[in-house]
C-alpha cells in the first residue's frame, strides 16, 4: 500500500514496489511499512551510515535511513467525520526520497488485523475488538488501486493521542505479564489506575507470547490395563540422588509388580549395577514365588538399552518394553511410585533431624511402609498381604530415627 499527500489528509493505495539487493523480495508486495518525511515519526532511530541497507524505487535505488513508529488517525466512515480511530505502527523505515508514504498490507495482518472487502473497499478489523480500525476505497469501478483518508499524529497531537496506548487490551495483556481473561477482567476492581476504558473481547486472539511461554505437554490419558496375575508386568525405574549415601550409595533401581502393586528396591553404586540388581531380582521372583516374568517395562534410559542388559532380559523370555525418548510418562507406574517413595523419605529424614547422606535407610524404611499399606485398587488389601495372602504384622514398626537401646551381651 502506498500514501500520498494531496490535501491537509493523506492517502491510501495498493501498490507494489520492485526492491534490488539489501531489500528482500523483488517484485511483491512491499513486506514493510516505510515513510519519506521524518516528521511523521514519533521515535526514529538511525542506522549507521556505513550499514544503509539500500532499496531499488522506480526513482532509482534510495538508502533506508533509520526505522520507528508512526501513529495516524483515520476516518472510517465517510458519511460522518466524528468515526475516527487512532493507530499505530510499531515498525517503519524511514526512506527520504521515495515521495511516497507505502504500508506493507501483510505486515497489518500479521498485527492482529483482519480483512474484509470486495474490489470496491476494503476494511482492515482489529482482532482483538472487532472494530473497523481502516477502511480503503477505489476511486474508479475498475480501479485496483486503493486509498484511505489519514492523517499522521505528530507533536501536541500525539500528545492527545496517547491514552491510545493504555486502553489497549493487547498492551497491558503484556503489561501484566500474560494473565488469563478472567484474571484481566479483575484488575480495575483490585488495583488502582488500571484503565476503565479498555474493551475485553469476548474471544481473545492466540497471543505469541503466551502460546511460547506457557506451552506444556498435555497429560496422559490414564491407562486402565494392569496385570492379572502377579509378575506379569515389571515397572522398573532408575533414581539418582545429588549426595553420596552413609554406605557411599549413589542410586536406587526399583522394581512394582504390577498386578499386586509389590515393590522392591536395590541400592546401587553406579548405573552399571543395575544388571546385577535385575538378575538378582529375576532370581528372587523364580525361588521365593515359583513363577516368571511376562514384561518389563522402563523408560528409554541408558542403563535399561545397555546391549547386556537387554540380553539379560531376552535370556530370561522376558518380553520388554520400554517409553519413547524424552516422555517418561510412558512409564508412568514407575515414576509415580518413585516420587511416592522420595518425598515420603524425604519428610521422614526431616523429622528425624537426619543428615541427608542417610538417604538410604529412609528409602528402604519406606519401601517397607509401603508394602505394607492398603491400597484401593486391591480393595483396600497391602500389596504384601495380597501377593502372599496374609496380613502382615505390625506390631515391631517404630518410627525412623527414634531413640533406641541395644542389649550388649554380658559377655561382649
């Protein structure tokens, strides 16, 4: 789009500009809004002369100056000059010589804008309000150029102008740090000097900002399979923890069978020690229950796709199963239970007063707790009580950490 002044207002029309090297695509639409008369600016910085960025017009080729905002006032109904709208453009380049004022018309999509028209008008509405911020006309039936009656803020008009700026929705969107519709809604009840006169709209338009900023995974779907019989599914998962251990432990494996919600754990030295842990627990199931293993499922760790490790498996029938990279929500059991089993640890350590290099007692004083803890998905039974059908006893449980007396034998 291109303006021109031919009265004390100011025109609009379509156009199109041929641009040479330095000014981007050659022949389209002009992709940025530039101004000739750095008057029309209400900011303008200037590039260094020795970086002009050069642009091709049909004059000749002309250096672009500087960039800026523009603030203008256009008349959008023709039958009553009292429909004013004030707008502004956040980034113009300031090209003196060309003659011409030329507004990029995708440029005013890009900026919350929509278009609605026919080969006659056209109307450029604010998103955000649904208010007919720009209208554009032919002057001829066959005409393909357009033009709009404007004028550029400056000065003391600028000066009045300005409210513009805090009663707009997208501004102090961003003012107040992204907040929610219905948060915004509360701020003129609940603080001082916000502005009374900015409009919601109804359907806010997808902000930038927030669509970066606040973007996070969608959750996942709960998964209502489980096991039928014990040790049909193996949920294992790896933890490690920022200090060494009182036995110089700097991991834990755990192991939850699925089906009776049972867990074992293993303190480990480094992640290699996860195959000996497995074997061990392989060996475990295959003695103390008679039985073994369907599936084992992990996530995508490095320990758990170790070529001796899944060879371990595979030699042992065991089909396996692993998450996807970077979604260890696949193993979803796993990570629930090892977040079950730290944070109830970690509140154990803290009343106890326990240095944190204890770690490991806490993590297996609450592994065994949690076996022995009724459960919902088993009818309100202990994991423990349901794999080996009894009722476990707890009559010895103390609390981790509480004062103790050892017999010494008279003879030590």
């Amino acid at each position: 789009m291109e303006l021109e002044d031919e009265s004390p207002n100011s025109l609009m029309r379509e156009g199109r500009e041929e641009r040479g090297e330095g000014g981007g695509a050659k022949g389209g639409e002009a992709s940025v809004h530039f101004m000739d008369n750095k008057a029309d600016f209400s900011d303008l910085r200037f590039f260094d002369e020795k970086d002009w960025p050069k642009a091709q017009t049909a004059n000749g080729t002309t250096a672009i100056h500087g960039h800026g905002m523009v603030f203008m006032k256009t008349w959008v109904d023709s039958t009553n000059p009292q429909t004013v709208t004030i707008s502004h453009l956040s980034l113009v380049f300031y090209m003196p010589g060309i003659g011409i004022r030329l507004l990029s018309m995708g440029l005013l999509l890009k900026g919350n804008m929509q278009i609605k028209g026919d080969e006659c008008t056209l109307e450029f509405i604010q998103a955000q309000t649904g208010k007919v911020k720009i209208v554009a006309l032919t002057r001829l039936f066959t005409d393909t150029i357009y033009w709009v009656n404007l004028e550029v803020l400056t000065g003391s008009e600028l000066t009045a102008h300005k409210s513009m700026h805090r009663d707009d929705y997208d501004l102090w969107h961003r003012r107040l740090g992204h907040p929610g519709k219905q948060v915004f809604e509360k701020f003129e009840l609940s603080t001082w000097n916000f502005p009374r006169s900015i409009e919601v709209p109804k359907n806010p338009p997808v902000c930038e900002g927030c669509a970066k900023g606040k973007m996070h995974s969608c959750p996942f779907p709960e998964n209502s399979a489980h096991a039928t019989c014990p040790f049909q599914w193996i949920h294992s998962d790896l933890k490690e923890f920022a200090v060494q251990s009182y036995h110089k432990y700097k991991y834990y494996i755990s192991f939850l069978d699925d089906n009776s919600s049972h867990s074992w754990i293993s303190l480990l030295k480094k992640k290699s020690d996860s195959k000996a842990a497995s074997k061990q627990f392989i060996a475990m199931v295959k003695t103390q229950y008679n039985t073994t293993i369907g599936e084992w499922m992990t996530d995508n760790g490095g320990e758990y796709v170790d070529k001796d490790y899944v060879k371990l498996l595979k030699d042992e029938g065991i089909e396996i199963q692993r998450s996807v990279p970077s979604q260890p929500q696949m193993n979803g059991r796993a990570e629930c239970f090892n977040r079950t089993i730290d944070e109830k640890a970690e509140s154990m350590c803290h009343q106890a007063c326990l240095p944190d290099s204890w770690w490991e007692f806490s993590v297996l004083h609450v592994n065994y707790l949690y076996n022995r803890t009724p459960v919902q998905r088993l009818d309100w039974q202990t994991p423990k009580g349901y794999l080996d059908e009894f009722k476990p006893d707890l009559a010895h449980l103390c609390i981790l950490g509480c004062g103790a007396y050892v017999f010494i034998h008279k003879d030590l």
